[in-house]
C-alpha cells in the first residue's frame, strides 16, 4: 500500500523545491517533490530517530568518556576517546535540516548543547515545525537561513561536531560533496572535533566521496558499513586522536541507550565485521 500524502506545503513563495508530506504506519514522511524520502518521524515517538542511517550519524557520541562504566566492567584497552568532558558535544553545526530528526534527538538528550542549523529552503524550515516538532528555542538552537557551503567557508567559529545531510529533490549534495568544503569543516572543527557525512552508495560519485574526506583530513577518516537504504556515514576527526576498542565501543553503547534509548549495537556489530578497524580498535 502506498503512502498517503496529507499535504504539500504551499506558503505562497516561490520554492526552490517542492515540499510534500506524506504518513504510512504511523509515521510522516518530508519529500522534495518526489516519493525520495528526506526525513522521517514516527508520530508516537517524534524525538526518536526513525531512520537508520541518522542513528547511526550519532555513533560520534560513541566517543565520549565514561561509555565502558555503563557495562559495569574497566575497558579492556587503554582507549583514547574523543573527550574527556561528559557535556561533549557543546557546539553543534548541522548542515541540512531536513525533518530535523538530528535537531531534535540532540536538543532533547544533550540540554548543554548549542546547535546551529543551516538550511537553504526557509519553506523546510516551516515544514519542520509545522510536521516534525523543530522546537522554538533560539537560545539553543539557531537557525540560520542559507547555504552550508557559504557559511561553513565564511564562518571562523568552531564546533564539536559537524553533521552534514544535504541533497535536493534529485538526491545530489553538489558543493557539499567537494574537497574544498571538507578541508574547510576541518578548520571549523574544535580540537576534539568530529565531522560526520551522509553518502549514498547508489552515487557514481561515491567512492570519491570518501576520497575526498580522506584528503580532507589527511587520512584519519572511517567510512561505516551501508545501511539497508543504501546511506553510509563516512567520520573524520580533527585535533585530539580517536583509539577505542570495540570492547569499550559496546560498554558506551550500553550507556548511550540508557541515558538516550538509542540502541546502535547492530552498528559495532557490522563495522568490527567489515574488518576495517584493525587490532580491533577503532582509530582516528
């Protein structure tokens, strides 16, 4: 059975996309004008993270000191984690908001944190606190109308995590998938920064994708098993290096759920398969 859709979102401006939403099974759906699905929100539980690939975009948090105390054991290596500070992350830029999935988990879970959000399409915007619950909270979340590329090569502010999801109505990220724009999210980056990325492993340009990250960053980047959809998460890391096990990987997983309800054990699970951790340790 096919989704229905409940309504296109017409403000009387003239959009650069078309803006459609869509509900099946209880859950609503933001599309560009196509059945290509750009956020999801289960209406039962709209701060959760209904797709996999957004789940597994928050495996950054994964780094965060204290994770192996949850699993009531001390961590089997001596790991050097992304932070020694329980708050990290403290300055967030989201670069694409989409049905603000990531906004939301993060500003529910991570009250200390300010998140900054750049979003070309004001009418997405309008759509996200109109069907996806975007809270109106200015002191902590800031809204910036614009282009990610601009902002992020024009901004001198630096953050502790990087998110980057942004593809139009024909799935492509244009110049958010350049080497310019990386090297420029590394100088925005705090020195325990993490830049995390969407890619589609269906993009023929995909595999230049994780090339040009890795340029970027000058190698200390991971590119994680593709999700069912076909999204892969490539992570890079600036400053401070990244070492864990997948022992202590596991016991802050542990501890993410508890604090957060975020289950990405199936995620370890899948990256220490894919066996391009070696020494079962994951470094960056």
């Amino acid at each position: 059975m096919g989704a229905l859709v409940v309504e296109s979102v017409d403000q009387q401006l003239e959009l650069a996309i078309p803006i459609d939403i869509s509900e099946e099974a209880g859950v609503r759906y933001l599309h560009f004008g196509s059945t290509w699905i750009q956020g999801a929100m289960r209406i039962a539980r709209p701060w959760n993270l209904e797709l996999e690939y957004t789940r597994e975009m928050m495996a950054a948090l994964l780094l965060r000191e204290g994770g192996g105390k949850a699993a009531g054991h001390p961590p089997a290596y001596s790991s050097r984690v992304l932070r020694d500070d329980t708050h990290w992350p403290r300055k967030v830029l989201l670069i694409g908001l989409g049905a603000a999935s990531l906004t939301k988990f993060l500003y529910r879970n991570y009250p200390l944190a300010h998140l900054t959000v750049v979003e070309i399409e004001p009418a997405v915007v309008s759509a996200a606190r109109q069907f996806f619950k975007l809270p109106e909270d200015p002191k902590r979340v800031n809204i910036v109308i614009g282009d990610g590329v601009e902002y992020v090569l024009n901004n001198d502010r630096k953050f502790d995590l990087i998110l980057v999801d942004g593809y139009d109505e024909n799935a492509s990220s244009g110049a958010l998938d350049t080497l310019p724009f990386y090297q420029s999210c590394r100088a925005r980056l705090s020195n325990t920064g993490v830049l995390a990325v969407n890619l589609l492993t269906s993009n023929r340009r995909f595999e230049a994708s994780i090339t040009r990250i890795a340029q970027a960053f000058d190698d200390r980047a991971l590119m994680f098993p593709s999700c069912e959809s076909g999204n892969a998460i490539a992570f890079a890391a600036e400053g401070d290096p990244v070492e864990i096990s997948f022992f202590d990987l596991r016991g802050k997983a542990m501890e993410l759920n508890n604090e957060t309800g975020l289950n990405l054990m199936s995620t370890i699970t899948r990256l220490e398969r894919a066996q391009t951790c070696l020494g079962g340790m994951l470094k960056l």
